[in-house]
C-alpha cells in the first residue's frame, strides 16, 4: 500500500472535496502547507514533463496530489520536486468535469496513479468511497491497463498517442 497525501489550499467545495472524503477514511493525510509535501514523494503535477509509468514504482514512497487552484499555486514551489509526473489521458467521470480530458478530480489523479503503479486494489478501495468512483474504472479501463502493462514512460507516452 502507498501513502497518499493531497495539499488543499480550501479553494474548492468542502462538500465535494474528495480528499476530505478520503481522509475521514483514514486514507489519505492532507497537508495544509505546500512545505509539508514530501520532498520524496511522487508529485501529480499536470504540468510535469514525464509521464508516470510502471518504472516509477522502484522508488515511490508516497503520492502527493494537489488538490487547489491552479491559480493560486505557486509554480515555483513544483520545481524542488524530483519526482513531478503528468499523468496520461484520461477522461474525467466525476459530476463537475464528467468527459472532460485531463480534468481529473483528485480521487481519479490518485486511482489513476495507483494503478499505473500496480496497486490497482488500493485504487478500488479509494473510488468505493465516491459515487463517480466505479465509472472511472469503467470509462478508461482499457488506456489504465494499457499504461498499467508498459514498461516506461515512453511505453505510456506510445500509448497515449493512440487514444489522441
């Protein structure tokens, strides 16, 4: 099992944040301060120049989310992270961004990433707790077990190529 973690700035919904539904779970740890990130940990960063992959898993400690506004985050703070990782296309199936490419909630990043990394069971357990949960798994499930089965970052980036 690997560690999740989400930084939350409060800009969004409390009635809809999922990591404050994952959290009451036990979870996931939220960390109000971006200073608290583990600097060790894999960062889901969209605008990261390396997709995650399967290799990733030798040296994963943790998952980070960034569950805030884009707006506010200081890019800056990103760049002392090692590991950043974009993930690859996906299609969002929670309620606000339902279809919508690359416009993950922050239980979808993280499903997303377990799964790739192989803990697909974490993933399920994770999704159970939201109602959109299963229809993530159900509208992307053949890219996840793509991106799931190839071997690096170029294998996913192959991938990805064939669903844009």
């Amino acid at each position: 099992m690997i560690p999740l973690v989400s930084y939350r700035d409060n800009t969004c919904d409390p009635r809809k944040c999922t990591m404050k539904k994952l959290k009451r779970y036990g979870m996931v740890r939220i960390v109000p301060s971006f200073r608290q990130v583990p600097k060790a940990t894999l960062l889901l960063d969209p605008t990261a120049g390396v997709v995650i992959s399967p290799a990733d898993t030798k040296w994963v400690r943790s998952i980070t989310a960034l569950d805030c506004s884009w707006e506010v985050l200081e890019r800056e703070e990103l760049f002392g992270f090692r590991g950043r990782r974009a993930l690859p296309f996906l299609v969002a199936a929670n309620p606000v961004n339902f279809g919508k490419p690359f416009v993950l909630s922050s239980v979808e990043a993280l499903a997303a990433a377990l799964i790739i990394l192989g803990e697909r069971e974490q993933a399920e357990s994770i999704l159970a707790k939201v109602p959109f949960g299963i229809r993530f798994l159900e509208v992307n499930a053949e890219p996840l077990a793509e991106y799931a089965a190839a071997g690096d970052s170029a294998g996913v980036l192959a991938v990805q190529a064939e669903y844009l």
